[in-house]
C-alpha cells in the first residue's frame, strides 16, 4: 500500500500529466506481455498444482483436476485438428451454459489453431441463426436440451455442420447424429500440434451490438487475450492469489462465459490462478446461496442484478461471506447508494469493487484498495496497465481536461481486432490513429479515478441539451419507494425528446407518479425534469448480465 507521501506525489505527479496531456495512463508501471499462447499460459504452472481441482458443477458435482482439464483439452484439440473439413483458423461455435467442460472446449479449440465463437444457449434458433450466418463456423457444440433449437438454426443459417453435444447429466440420452464429447475426450492424447500461430490471429469472436446497429463479431487476437489476463494480474490490481501448496482462491462462475466477463475474467484468469472455479449452471438465489454457504468462496464477480440480490434479499447475511476477501461487479454500473448500503450490510468486511470493459476491450479499468485506499464508490477505478485514455467532446470532438464528461476513448493490447468482414463499422469505432471509441460517457478527476456516467446512443437531447439517463436513474434510487428504474428519452413536439421513467415501486408502496416527478423536480434543472412521466412496471427487463434493454421499455 502507498504510504501517504507515496500517495501525494503520485497525485502530484498525475495531477501534471492530465494538465500537459490529455492521453492518459495507468498508475501502476506497463506490464511484460509473454510472447505465448493462451494455452500455454494456463498451462505454464501445471506442475504445481496439477492435482488441485480445476472446474466442479455446483449441481452435480462433476469436477476436473489441473491435470484432467490438461489432458482433456488437448484430446479435443487433437481430435479437432483431424476432423475432416475443419482447417486452421476456422470458427468453432459453442452453444453451452456454464458447465465444466465449456473450459475444456474453449482451451481445445484455441490449441487447434481454430476460434471461438460463443452463443446464448437461451437464444430462439431465430436468434442463433442471425449469428451463425455470420460467423460461419464449422463445428458447433450443444447439450441434449439446446440440440434441437441449434439443428433448426443451422437449417436456417444452410450450414451442414458436426454437432458435438456435452451430456452434463448421466442420465441424457445422445441425440442421434451428434458426436459424443466425452468419447472424443476420454482418451489422453500428447500429440505435437504443428501449428503455425501468430499471436495476431482471432481466437475469439464474441457478439456485440457495439455504440450502434445489430450485433457484430468482435474480434480478439491471442495477443490481446493474454495481453488481458497479464494485465489483470500486475501487482496492486490482482483480485486473485495464486495457489499455493496450502491455498488455493475459491471462485463461484455465476457470470454467463458466453459474455466477455464471465469467459475472459471469471474463468480464464481464474485458470490462470490456478482458483478453484465452481461452474454454475443456472443461476438462482437458491443455488447461489448453497454455493456460498457449501464453498465459502474467497471472491467474487457478480452483475448488478445479483449485487442488488445480495443487497435486498434477508437470505444472504455476513455468515455466507466469512471467507470473501472481494465482490467485484461489472456488465452495467452500480451507483454509489448501492455500494455502500451493501458495504454496511457486511459491516465493512469486504472490500466491494467496480470493473470496467467491453466485449470491444475486455477490460480496461479496475478499483484497487491497494493504489487508493479511499476508493469513491461509484467510479470504475484506474486504468489497467499498458492502456491508455482519453475524454472527447461530444460537441467540439476536441479532448477535455480533469472532470469534465466526454467520450472516453481507449487503446491498449486487449482492444480487439476489429468486427469482423464490416469495414463501415471498424471505420465508425477507430480513429485513424488506433483509438477506440467506446460509446461511454464519462471523466476522470484528479486522482486518475474515472466515472461512467452513460452511453452515448442513450444521451437524451432535450431541446438542445444533454441528459444522461444514469443522472436520474441514481437520483431516483435515492427515493425511499423504489426498488429499481430505468429512464429513457420518448418523443416529444416541442423539446424532441424528453425523460420518461420506468419505476418498480417496493412491495406495499402507492406512491403516485406525479410523487416521482415533483420529487425529481426539486433537484435537477428544468430540462432533466421527466416531463415524459412516469409508468410503473413489475420488472425492469433486462439481459443475462444486468444490462438494461432500454429497446424493451419503448413497448411498454
């Protein structure tokens, strides 16, 4: 930890750069990025803890030693690289939920020479479809209950491709024309992979909507994946110990792995560690609380719902958290309220943090109690090593300085590729110069701590000003009735668009809407005002890792 003088040049210091230069950087020094591949990577300390367990299914208990993961995984990448059809490079599509052998799979296909593409198991074949057609995979994989919406969107998608289904259950019966995953990986292979890789190729494509348009294939190179995981291991930002002959960190994979998060910092870093990961299949209150008090996990990555789950429930108390040094939150931002009433819940003995990423950037922010030890709920922390920052006008498109909002635009290794075969969209996200642009709004202040305000494509114009939903979501929250909202922009004659509020009141509440406007009146200037008005909902709709789909709320 800094001492306090430590502290006061480093501000110092910070306070120069962001005065000289807008282009900012992290506090903590680059990070050396290993010129290996991510196998080799997770496989580098398999000596140490080769009989430590790997992966464990919190509903069945089928669980994988370092060893066993190693050995399964390369028998999948050697039966890959001899399936007819299936050449370097190409795209292999998985259709999983969170299950053990998802890392089995991910780990096989990338030491094959080929990339993942990952699906919501949860999808319409409608829905599959779409992404299927654009990723162009050659092989696919599903479990017996997903066989049947992937046959029909491969039909649709006219892909004539080998499925290969996982069977989590002893008891699910093999559809007929699938390949079995666990006779392809049941036999040790040590076969020489003679491969020629650049740490330039795409190992993963995973699917995002971007700031506009429908969603597009990112892709992630094997440099900036590794470049990742290294950098969410430099010192003073590391969430994760790694295992030792006596300790060993336990890790619950709550978050989906076909998102970013759950598949790049819950798992793969996790592996990376040498952690015990507990594989959580379908997430519930029931089975995550059975989890804490059955694992007692040393860390923890949740989304907001399950933040504001921990928060609201009386079924979780400081008992489920005795052995938990962290809860780390991302997907979508917390507001300061929030943080701290949890903080208070668990009487201050676990330190809770913010993360910051996109599919786009995997990750490039992270609070640490380490580099500032009054972290300020609400922010998403510092910049990761070997990333670089800055903020942009929305008006002038000029930089701005210190605590002022802009568009926070961002380089660094793990920034992707691009989207795949759509050169209007790499052309719309990259400067020529190679920065980023996130479609975030947000500052940094003097302290190198940076805050999120909104997205962009939210921005709500009122007459000519800007409104950012966030503002009046959090300001909202503050009001003793409500149990959760979202704010959009809705058509209006004379401003063009205005606020309107979507409220979940608490249990027994009936407090008017015309309560909830005079309430928000009396604190925000006349245009943030919500003259679109206030529509109470039984839920607030949102995606598999908390992210309002504001798309939604304009059916209501």
């Amino acid at each position: 930890m800094f001492s306090m003088s430590q502290k006061v040049t480093s501000r110092l210091f910070l306070k120069f750069r962001f005065t000289l230069k807008q282009k900012l950087h992290s506090m903590v020094p680059d990070v050396v990025i290993p010129n290996m591949h991510l196998e080799e990577c997770i496989w580098k300390n398999l000596e140490k803890w080769h009989n430590k367990t790997a992966l464990v299914c919190a509903q069945t208990n089928r669980n994988y030693t370092y060893l066993q993961l190693h050995k399964k995984s390369n028998a999948l990448a050697s039966f890959l690289c001899n399936l007819d059809k299936l050449k370097q490079s190409d795209t292999v599509a998985v259709a999983l939920p969170n299950l053990p052998e998802y890392a089995i799979i991910v780990l096989g296909v990338i030491q094959a020479g080929c990339k993942v593409t990952t699906l919501n198991p949860l999808y319409t074949s409608g829905e599959m479809s779409y992404q299927l057609i654009r990723a162009e995979p050659k092989v696919i994989f599903a479990t017996p209950e997903t066989y049947k919406t992937v046959q029909i969107a491969l039909q649709l998608s006219k892909l004539h491709i080998p499925t290969i289904v996982v069977r989590a259950k002893n008891d699910s019966t093999l559809p007929h024309g699938a390949i079995d995953f666990e006779e392809i990986t049941r036999n040790h292979c040590d076969a020489n992979f003679d491969l020629r890789r650049s740490h330039d190729d795409t190992v993963l494509m995973l699917f995002s909507s971007g700031t506009t348009g429908l969603p597009k294939g990112v892709e992630i190179t094997s440099r900036g994946l590794v470049s990742c995981l290294h950098q969410l291991s430099a010192p003073k930002l590391d969430r994760l110990s790694e295992t030792s002959e006596s300790e060993q960190e336990v890790v619950p994979v709550v978050i989906p792995m076909f998102h970013i998060y759950g598949l790049v910092v819950n798992l793969l870093h996790g592996l990376l560690k040498g952690s015990k990961l507990v594989i959580v299949p379908k997430f519930s209150s029931e089975l995550f609380v059975n989890v804490l008090e059955t694992y007692k996990p040393t860390v923890l990555y949740v989304v907001p719902p399950i933040f504001h789950m921990m928060l609201n429930s009386n079924k979780f108390n400081l008992s489920h958290f005795t052995k938990t040094k962290s809860i780390n939150s991302a997907a979508a931002p917390l507001g300061a309220t929030d943080i701290m009433a949890l903080s208070e819940k668990l009487q201050g003995k676990v330190d809770i943090f913010q993360m910051y990423g996109q599919t786009e950037v995997c990750v490039t922010h992270v609070q640490s109690s380490q580099i500032d030890d009054h972290r300020k709920p609400g922010g998403i922390g510092f910049l990761l090593p070997s990333t670089e920052a800055k903020i942009m006008s929305t008006t002038t498109g000029n930089e701005v300085a210190a605590n002022r909002v802009g568009e926070m635009y961002l380089r660094g290794p793990q920034v992707m590729k691009g989207y795949y075969k759509d050169k209007n969209a790499n052309d719309a996200a990259f400067t020529k110069d190679g920065w980023f642009k996130t479609g975030d709004l947000g500052y940094y202040d003097e302290d190198g701590h940076f805050f999120l305000t909104d997205r962009v494509k939210y921005l709500i114009k009122v007459n000519g000003y800007q409104v950012a939903p966030a503002e009046l979501e959090d300001l909202i929250r503050l009001h003793k009735d409500v149990d959760d909202v979202a704010v959009i922009g809705v058509p209006h004659k004379k401003f063009g668009e205005v606020p309107k509020a979507f409220v979940v009141r608490r249990r027994d509440s009936n407090v008017s809407s015309f309560a909830f406007q005079e309430f928000v009146k009396s604190k925000v200037v006349h245009y943030k005002q919500l003259i679109g008005g206030v529509s109470f909902v039984d839920s607030i709709p949102k995606s598999q890792v908390g992210k309002v789909q504001k798309n939604e709320l304009n059916k209501y």
